[in-house]
C-alpha cells in the first residue's frame, strides 16, 4: 500500500486500508480474487457484520473494492461485469 500511497492519505487510513486487507485475508485465505464470486464475497460482508456496525461493514466494502479495483489496474484479476466487489 505505501507504493502508492505515500504521502496521499493520513496514517490512520492507511491503518484503516490495511485491516481491511487483513480481514479480507483472514477469510478468505490463499486464494486468487478471480475464484470470488458475489456469493463469496456477500458471506464475508454477513461475516463482518456479525461483529460490526453496518455503518464499519460499508466501510470496509469501500475499502475492498478500492482495493480490488487496484489489483485489476494492475493486471492481478479481471474486472467483473457484475455487481458484488
């Protein structure tokens, strides 16, 4: 994150950033983004729900798909044609 990011964002997003990361890590394991599905990722989003707001779970989301859309600027995943991340 700090490649692009550097001197962007304050430290307490970049925080915020990287748990995201991390809990999206945590549940999903060692798996390529391309094999997530939208019911993959609904289950993760009830997952977090079930600890935080819904208010936290949107932000998350957010986070996620910032995240995600990196990865496919990247080359790392294809862009999905339909809605989920």
């Amino acid at each position: 994150m700090s490649t692009y990011k550097d001197n962007k964002v304050s430290r307490s997003t970049e925080i915020l950033y990287e748990l995201a990361y991390e809990q999206f890590i945590d549940f999903f394991g060692d798996i390529l983004l391309d094999s997530i599905d939208a019911v993959k990722y609904q289950r993760f989003i009830n997952y977090l729900g079930e600890d935080y707001a819904l208010a936290t779970v949107d932000t998350r989301h957010r986070e996620i798909r910032a995240i995600y859309n990196k990865a496919v600027e990247l080359g790392y995943a294809r862009k999905k044609t339909r809605k989920g991340l």
